[in-house]
C-alpha cells in the first residue's frame, strides 16, 4: 500500500469517518459493553425472579399460618388448599410482606367455592381489600387471652395483640 496524499476536503472527510468507524469498532469489541449490558439485564432479570420467589413462599408461609389459627393444620388439607390459592395475586402491605387481609379474601373464596374443603369466613369488622376497620366487635384482649394465643393466633391477630402490648385494652 503506497501513500496518496489527500488532495480536497470530501477525501479528508472520508478518511476521518473511516478511521472513526474503526476505531469505534475496537473500542467496542475490547469495552465488552454490549456484552455488559446483557448481563446486567440478565442479572436484573434473577433478581425480579428471586424477589417473586421470595414474596410467593412469604405468602404461603401466611396461608399456612392464617389456616393453622383457625384449626387446619393437616398437612395433606393444608396442601390441597393451598393448590387453590393465587399467591401471586396476594397483595402486599405497605412493607412488603403479604398483606392477611388480602391472604383472609383468598381463603374466603375458596371456601365460598369449595365449602367441603375448607369453612373460612371473614371475621365482623374486615372489608375485603381494605387495611382499616370497619366496625370493631371484637371484645377487649385480657393478659390472659394473650398469654393463651398460640404463635399463629398471635400472628393471625398482631394489630390487637400490638395494642394490647401498648396499653390499649
């Protein structure tokens, strides 16, 4: 390859584009930045995966405490429920966690569905899809009703026990 000089504007202008299209191509096969950008969507996309995973065995695990307070604690029941219920479609609280109200509604309509599998009610004072109540039936706690509650009936009621706790009897 012999040297022509560049002899007017348009051949400089073409030089400057082709050494910059090379050089653009070096500097990306050496950055890897394609390659990093997919990985990173890639990882972006586990770590939505391994939260849903998370938030669907958080969900369960308030399922089977939410039965286990009101009596269903076969394993084989407890199963058989849990085929019916969306965990995906649990709501979520203001924190993050499985939200009981939401967790009540689904074991409501499967009972409503399937009254021989499961007899689940939601209690007085509970408006689906809503956190605050409605109408408080519901008598005082007594220091001996909670020191009776087993670790589900405690869980299963927390926001009275937690007023309880704080003095509001």
């Amino acid at each position: 390859m012999s040297f022509e000089p560049i002899t007017s504007q348009e051949q400089f202008d073409e030089a400057i584009k082709s050494r910059l299209a090379r050089e653009r191509e070096r500097w990306q096969k050496e950055s890897g930045t394609k390659d990093l950008k997919a990985e990173l969507a890639q990882k972006d996309e586990e770590i939505a995966q391994i939260r849903g995973e998370h938030y669907r065995a958080d969900a369960r695990r308030a399922v089977v405490d939410e039965l286990a307070a009101h009596g269903v604690v076969e394993q084989g029941r407890v199963e058989r429920i849990l085929r019916y219920v969306d965990l995906d479609s649990v709501e979520a609280d203001e924190d993050g966690r499985p939200y009981f109200g939401s967790v009540r509604g689904q074991l409501a309509d499967i009972s409503k569905d399937l009254p021989e599998l499961l007899s689940y009610q939601l209690g007085a004072g509970y408006r689906r899809g809503s956190q605050e109540r409605v109408v408080s039936q519901e008598k005082p706690l007594t220091e001996e009703d909670v020191s009776n509650m087993s670790q589900a009936e405690i869980n299963s009621q927390w926001d009275r026990v937690k007023g309880f706790l704080a003095g509001q009897r």
